[in-house]
C-alpha cells in the first residue's frame, strides 16, 4: 500500500488583521511561525516556506524561520518551497541546512527550484540570462554537496572545488532534496538524471494534464537504471465550512495578488470568472473540507503522486482565517482523502 503525506507551504503574504488592517512584515513572520506550530501539532507530515523578494510577502530568508521552528516543533518535517538556487551558493545552503538539520533532530528537507520571480537577480549580482545555467550547475553541485564526502566540482558560475570538505556534517549523513518542476519536459528529465524526487508545481488547469510529466519522469528513472522515486504536488487553496464561505474568503486576497502580479507582466485583469473556474474545475482547492478533499484525491490520483502540499496563503488573508483553514485541512480533509484514496 503507498504510503500518502500531506504538508503545507506558505509564501509568507503579506497580510490583514481581522479590521482589514495591514500587517507588518514582522507581525506575518511571527504568524508564520505560529503556523507551522500548529501543523506540527495537528499531525501533518510537512511545513515548507518559500522565498521572495518583493514588497507583497514578508519572508526572503525562509531558512531563519525554519531554524526557529526546528526547536519549537517535535515531529514535522521543514523545508522550502522554494529554495531558489540560482541566485544561491549552494554551499552556504548546505551549511544553513545541516546546522537546521542539527536543531530539528534531523527533520529538514530542501526543495530547489528557480522560483516563479526574478528579484534574487539583480538583489544578488546576478544575469538573468544566465537563468538555465546557474540553476543546472548549482544545483548538480548541491547533490554533491549532499553527499557529505570531499567535493571536486568545477562550472563557470562560480569557483570550483578541490576535494573539499565542508561542514557541518550531518547525523543522518544526508539531508532530503527535492526539486521543484513547472511542467517543463527538460527540468523532469534532469531530476531523474540527478536522482532527485521531483515536486510538481500545479497552479491552474486540471491536474491530470501534468500525468504526462509524472510518466516521463518514472519513465526516464527506468532507462537510467535508478529506484522510483516519489512525486508530490504543490498547489492553492483555502478551507473553510461551506464552499460559499471559502470561496468568499479566498477571493478579494486572490484578486489583490493575481492582479497585481497580473498587471507587473502584462496579462489581462483576474476576474472572478476565472478564479471560479480554477475552483470548480482546475488546480484550486477552495471550498468545504468534503470539496476539497474529493479534488486533492482525484489529484493524487490522477498524478500518480503519493504527497500534496497546500498552498494555504492566498494572498492578504488574515492569520485567524488561515488557522481555520490549516485546522479544516489537517482535521477533516487529510482524513477523507486518506479513506477515498484507501477505497481505491
């Protein structure tokens, strides 16, 4: 039987209280923390923070949360999502992570990725059109760092090793990478090449359109000769007790965000049209916790995948609402999916 993990990711948006007054980008820190504090104790198996360097989310250093949470947490698994590597020293991530691996007892996780905005460029001295290089070398030289042996690496982005050991070393010998994937056929085939479990980024349209990508990937792990590897699936959403009430919560905060990020690269302004149809039929999980749960089982499903991770963040939502929803997911959703996914 296939074991199924369900955790949380958070962009750490900036957000509202209760009035609908902003908060600050210190208060949506704490609150984050309060966050994964509480997935800890209502038993879900991952809490993962992103990384963004813009004035609509509060977190650019999620490896300094974690930390936090590493002494403040007992049995939930922490990562990013994403670590975005490209603007990165792999070496400094691996340092960071193994001194959080230490505090948490071993229970970190990194997922790299290229992250969906470009701001680390420019911040860290960066060519965007070095975009597809910096992420191949940084990240085939992360694996090896991972390896916790001496590293001989050499690539143009930055300075080679020499048998070098770099510390500190980890109890467990290894810390889990994962890699973040959009929907492109080459970013799969170089997680398979790399041996690395490859996480899905679904945010729009039906998700069974991304089985394809999940195929190729097991696919491509059988030509190299390499053990399966797991999928998992990241993808928005809000939980609340009535579809009507989720939707109604989840909506002005999707506007504000999408619309914003909308109107930066050009698209056309975010209707509620499309926001509803993202709920009814697409990669949206916004509704009661039985909607909810049947659309991540058809998702897991469909994918192929055995972990789904909710984007609980959409946009300025206050940290009361985003509580209920964590609660409503942990308490009600994950159980369902677990039976619908066991009659299966």
């Amino acid at each position: 039987m296939t074991d199924f993990y369900f955790g949380l990711d958070t962009f750490g948006n900036m957000s509202l209280d209760d009035s609908g007054k902003p908060q600050s980008a210190a208060q949506v820190i704490r609150d984050v923390l309060a966050q994964g504090q509480l997935a800890d104790r209502l038993g879900l198996n991952n809490f993962n923070i992103g990384e963004h360097h813009r004035d609509d989310f509060a977190v650019t250093a999620p490896d300094t949360i974690l930390a936090g949470l590493a002494t403040t947490t007992s049995n939930i698994t922490l990562g990013t999502g994403v670590t975005v590597l490209s603007s990165e020293d792999p070496v400094r991530v691996y340092q960071r992570f193994a001194t959080i691996d230490a505090l948490s007892n071993g229970r970190v996780q990194i997922t790299a990725g290229r992250g969906s905005f470009i701001e680390s460029f420019p911040l860290f001295g960066y060519e965007l059109s070095d975009y597809n290089e910096l992420f191949e070398q940084k990240l085939e030289l992360l694996v090896e760092l991972l390896k916790e042996g001496p590293v001989t690496w050499s690539g143009t982005m930055r300075a080679g090793l020499k048998n070098q050991e770099v510390y500190p070393k980890t109890e467990g010998g290894k810390i889990p990478l994962r890699v973040g994937v959009g929907g492109s056929p080459e970013s799969v085939i170089r997680a398979a090449r790399l041996e690395i479990p490859m996480a899905l980024a679904i945010i729009g349209g039906d998700p069974a359109r991304f089985e394809p990508f999940a195929r190729l990937y097991r696919e491509s792990l059988v030509k190299l000769g390499v053990d399966q590897l797991p999928v998992s699936i990241h993808s928005p959403g809000h939980i609340a007790e009535t579809d009507e009430q989720a939707i109604d919560e989840a909506w002005p905060g999707y506007e504000a965000s999408f619309g914003k990020i909308g109107k930066e690269r050009g698209w056309a302004p975010t209707t509620k049209e499309h926001f509803l149809t993202e709920v009814n039929h697409g990669s949206m999980y916004v509704g009661s916790p039985e909607t909810v749960a049947n659309k991540i089982a058809y998702a897991l499903s469909s994918v192929g995948a055995n972990r789904f991770d909710l984007k609980y963040d959409m946009g300025p939502l206050p940290h009361s609402k985003l509580v209920k929803s964590i609660e409503l997911y942990a308490t009600e959703v994950v159980p369902r999916v677990r039976k619908l996914l066991e009659a299966q």
